[in-house]
C-alpha cells in the first residue's frame, strides 16, 4: 500500500503555512505600523526597503494569511533577511514579538 503526497506531510492551507506555522493575529495585531522599529533594524537601515523592515514584514504576513500574496520566492527572501536580533522588539512601545 503506498502512501500519497497529502497522507505523508501535514496539510497545507490555502495561504501556504503548514499547521501551526502561520504567525496569528493576537500576535502580529499589536503592530500599529508607527515606525519606531525601523531604525533599530539592521536590515532596513543597511537595504532602506519598507518590506525588509520589521512592520513590512508584518504586512507580509498578514497578507501571506489572508491569501493575498504568495507564499514564494520574494516573500520567503524578505523574511530570511531578518537577523533575529530582535533589536525591533526592544524599540516597540506595543510588546510585538
């Protein structure tokens, strides 16, 4: 008996996240997008690129969840840019992780 595609890994959701991956709302809604993150991240100082920042990142996801962008190359590139040196957390008045 050979075992399909969908019974040998976890299914996947119309936004691309496998089951328990995709970021949830209690936490990426504290981000009021104020911009007070973006000049405690490496990344964006260095690239100067709102969606290589902390809250472009955000945007993103909320996005990728809400099935309006693709969980592909350029989104998966803009995330692995992310050092997690979690500088960004320490510069937010709000608590977003």
């Amino acid at each position: 008996m050979s075992v399909t595609e969908s019974e040998a890994s976890p299914a996947r959701s119309a936004s691309g996240y496998g089951p328990g991956e995709a970021p949830t709302w209690d936490t990426y809604s504290k981000c009021i997008h104020c911009g007070l993150c973006l000049n405690a991240c490496p990344t964006y100082r260095e690239l100067g690129v709102e969606m290589d920042s902390p809250r472009g990142r955000i945007y993103q996801m909320i996005q990728v969840e809400r099935g309006r962008l693709p969980l592909g190359e350029s989104f998966v590139r803009q995330i692995d840019l992310c050092l997690d040196c979690r500088d960004c957390e320490t510069a937010c008045e709000w608590g977003v992780e």
